[in-house]
C-alpha cells in the first residue's frame, strides 16, 4: 500500500495522456488524489482514466481560453474545488536555429508552453482561493535555464515559463498558494523521442546524437517519467509546506 498524501484530494493535471503528466497523474492516484485529466489526446486520456479511479477527464487544447476554462469549470462541477495543478502539456517544436523559425512555428510554441501555463493558473487559482490553500508545479526544463542551440524557441519559452512561476509565486504567497517549477533534463518520453528522430534528420547543422545527448548528463542515463513523477508530487505534497518559488532540475546531474 502506498503512502496517501493526497487522499480525497482534487488536482488538475494538463498533457495528463502521456509521458511526465501521465506519470504525475498516475502517482497522484496511486496515493488517493480525485484527478481532471486534460490533453488534446482523446485515446491517451482515456488509457490514463481508466487507470485513475473516480477522475474525469477533458479533451480540449491547452492554448485555448475556452478549453481550459470549460475544463476547469468541469473539474469543479464533478470534484469540487481544486487544491492541486500540474502544467506539463507542452510541446518542443522542430530543432531549428532561432532565425530559422516561422512565425508561426515561434507563436505555436509560445502559445501551448507559455500561454498554456498561465491559462491553467488563472482558471484554477479561484479554486484554490475557494480553499484557502493550494499548490501548483508547472513543468519548465533544463531548456528553460540555459540557451539551447537547436531548440532556440523552446529554450526561450522554457526560460518563460520558468519565470512565470516564480513570478506567480510572489503574487500568492500571500494566500496560501505555492508555485514551484520543476526542469527536467532529457527524460525518456515520447517527447525526448521524437525530438532525437527529428535531430538526427537534421542537415548540416550537426546535432547532437542520442549517444552524445547521453553521455553528456553526469549520470549517465535519461531519466525515467517517474522520476520526474516523484519530484512534482513532492512539491505538491505538505513536505513542501514552506516552500514556494523554487526552480529544480532534475536532470542527472546535468546542471550541476
Ligand atoms: N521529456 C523530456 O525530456 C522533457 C524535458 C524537459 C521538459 N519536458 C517538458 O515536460 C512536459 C511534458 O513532456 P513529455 O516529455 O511528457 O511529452 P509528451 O509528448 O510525452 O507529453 C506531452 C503531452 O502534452 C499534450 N499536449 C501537447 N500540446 C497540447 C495542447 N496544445 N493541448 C493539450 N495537450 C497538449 C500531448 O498530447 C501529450 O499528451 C512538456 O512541457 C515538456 O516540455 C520534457
């Protein structure tokens, strides 16, 4: 039997149908936690619900307003007010040189990584009033503490989101309200797959291989979704009671 840090408890969890959202979500209700699951992703939301006693779910984009309000509106309808919020839908775009982006491309990923992190906040933050406490992880990454030079929009819009929870976590200290963000380094996703794919089809540029992307990181090895997992859950938890506005790799070591 695990631990029940968060029996009856409400959470919000966005990109809740794979990869870092997915273990975050399963963790949560692993230890008692009553789970909205929110991706674009009907079928790996579904997989994840049914493996998430008493959860809904809502299919919706997380850069739209009235997505993420109607699923907020959702979570409080069928759960009551939440007290918990995960932000890990993102996305990384096509490894690029900064100039070589669109315009698009650029607004894109601002739009779901940045955009998206701050819509989530603010539909759910009322909730959290409504209680009196709450705490919220948005997922940053390494990406978003260091310049990066193939995925130059990522990078810039990782540092934003990096930012935002800190920022947020001074405007509602004050309430009872924690914000914390956690960086993860190349952990073992469908995500971190993709992205290798897509390198090594790369032309002249010369990107990383997924050898090199290993054997950079101090220990080694890519880390595991659960590891990411066990990092939000922490933060989320009463442990971290006194602690609000802090960035954290995890990351093998990579930012040491
Ligand atoms: N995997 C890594 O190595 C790594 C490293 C650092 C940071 N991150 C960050 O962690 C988060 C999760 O990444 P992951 O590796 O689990 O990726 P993933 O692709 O496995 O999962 C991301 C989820 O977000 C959802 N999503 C994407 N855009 C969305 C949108 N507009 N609306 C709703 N849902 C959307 C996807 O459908 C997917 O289910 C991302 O923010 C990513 O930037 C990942």
């Amino acid at each position: 039997m695990s631990e029940q840090r968060f029996a009856g408890r409400v959470a919000f969890v966005t990109g809740a149908a794979s990869g870092l959202g997915k273990a975050t979500a399963l963790k949560l209700a692993r230890e008692g936690a009553r789970l909205m699951l929110f991706d674009r992703d009907a079928k790996g939301l579904q997989d994840v619900q049914a493996q998430c006693p008493g959860s809904v779910s809502y299919v919706g984009d997380a850069s739209s307003s009235a997505d993420v309000n109607a699923a907020a509106a959702a979570s409080r309808e069928a759960l009551g007010p939440a007290e918990f919020l995960v932000t890990s839908a993102g996305i990384n775009g096509i490894p690029k040189m900064a100039v070589d982006y669109t315009e698009e491309e650029w607004d894109k990923l601002f739009d779901v990584n940045v955009k998206g992190s701050w819509l989530a906040v603010k539909a759910l933050v009322p909730q959290m009033r409504e209680l009196g406490k709450g705490s919220i992880v948005l997922m940053s990454s390494t990406a978003g503490l260091g310049g990066s030079k193939f995925l130059a929009a990522y990078s810039a819009s990782k540092g934003a989101v990096t930012m935002l929870a800190r920022s947020l976590a001074l405007n509602h200290a004050h309430e009872g309200i924690r914000v914390n963000c956690v960086c993860p380094g190349t952990i073992d996703t469908p995500m971190a797959q993709e992205m290798f794919v897509v390198a090594s089809q790369m032309g002249g540029a010369a990107p990383p291989t997924v050898d090199q992307f290993r054997t950079r990181i101090p220990m080694g090895r890519f880390g595991l979704a659960d590891e990411i997992g066990d990092a939000v859950l922490y933060f989320l938890s009463d442990a971290a009671s006194y602690t609000t506005g802090v960035t954290m790799p995890v990351d093998g070591g990579l930012k040491a």
